[in-house]
C-alpha cells in the first residue's frame, strides 16, 4: 500500500511536496551534524535554555544556495542569509524545532524560538538557535534532552558525544549520552507502538525513541 508523507525541506517553504512512497522507503534525505548546549541558571539549580547548532550536508547546502541567491553571485548576504533563517524557522515551527525535553518521560512544553540565524560556512548550512523551557526545568529525577525529525526526513547527528553537552552540573547530578539501538528501542517499546507507526512513522510522534538524548540523572540532595 502507497502512503503519502509530507517531505519537508529545512530551507524552503516552497519546497513543501507531497511524495508517494512505500514504509520501507522511509529514509532520511537531508543530514546535519549537531551541537547542543545545555544552558543551567545561574544558580545551578535547572536548565535555561538550549543552544543548538546544526551544519548541513554539503548537497543541501548547495540546493540551499541556488535557491536563496536571488542575484546569483554565488553567495548569501546578510539578507538572503536571513531569508534562509526566517523560512526554516516558519517551517519547523509545527515540529517544535525537533527538540525532544522530557523529565521522568512527560514532555516539557519549550517556548519557540523568537528567530533563527543561518550562516554559510564551507560550503556548508548552518543553523544557530536558542530556545527556553516555557518553566525552568527543575534539576531533579531524569531529564532528557534531544533532537530528532519526526517525519524522518532529516537525520541530525551527534557525531561524538561531546558534542552533547552540559557544563556546572551539582555534585547531585549525572550526565551522559544515550545513542538507542533501533532493534531494542523497537522491542521496548512494543506495547506502546502501533499499527500506525509501523505503517507510517511519519505520522506519529514516536520516532523520538530513536534520537540520541543528553540524560540528566539527579538524585535528592543530603
């Protein structure tokens, strides 16, 4: 049976299509290599604010340039830089910007972004962004915090694992970075995974058992 799933260009809202495609087929087009900053208060006593930056495949980022240089010199100046920004920041906004918070398993609601800086460096894309907790995140139980495309379109990596970081965490606290293995976050989460999913990923929000996770662990003081 053919499906239909919303393929989703980063830097284009113009490229929004429609493609028929089988569920195996279902692969990621676009990729992007990660850095994540978590952001604490100043008291050290929960999270502020995630600062994410992702750089683009050089395919892309190519497709990416043709499209926005609109006097073709080869280049992206500070406005059609902006362009790129403004459009990626409309077309993830449904998608809470791929950004995965939970704590102890329930989502924390995250404020949008107010905008988005792009950047050609390279070659290459890239996308700069900071967004806060609609509540500071309280550092307590376990908190994780990722990043992943729910439509499976884009694959955003965190190539080490220091690449995911958090820095003045209290003495009560442990970090590390957890990469889920396909087969077994599948099999863990048997129960909860449906027909649905399996027919089209695309149109559930499951995917996120598979993005890798900054996992903030902190035990009680005392």
């Amino acid at each position: 049976m053919h499906l239909k799933r919303r393929a989703i260009v980063l830097a284009s809202a113009l490229a929004v299509t429609f493609v028929a495609i089988e569920p195996a087929e279902v692969h990621p087009h676009v990729f992007a290599e990660a850095r994540l900053d978590v952001i604490l208060s100043p008291d050290h006593q929960s999270v502020k604010s995630l600062r994410h930056v992702w750089r683009f495949d050089e395919l892309f980022s190519s497709t990416v340039l043709m499209e926005f240089d609109k006097n073709s010199d080869l280049k992206l100046d500070a406005k059609e830089l902006k362009d790129v920004a403004d459009t990626v920041h409309a077309s993830l906004a449904d998608y809470n910007y791929f950004q995965l918070v939970t704590v102890d398993g329930k989502d924390v609601p995250m404020t949008p972004p107010p905008h988005l800086m792009a950047n050609f460096e390279n070659d290459q894309l890239i996308i700069l962004f900071e967004s806060e907790p609609k509540k500071p995140i309280k550092l307590a139980g376990k908190i994780d915090i990722g990043v992943y495309d729910p439509t499976f379109y884009t694959a955003i990596d965190f190539t080490e694992d220091a690449n995911m970081h958090v820095d003045g965490l209290p003495p009560n606290c442990t970090s590390k970075v957890i990469r889920p293995d396909a087969d077994e976050a599948i099999a863990e989460n048997q129960k909860t995974l449906t027909d649905a999913f399996f027919n089209d990923p695309t149109g559930t929000d499951m995917s996120k058992i598979f993005a890798t996770k900054l996992e903030l662990n902190c035990q009680p003081e005392g």
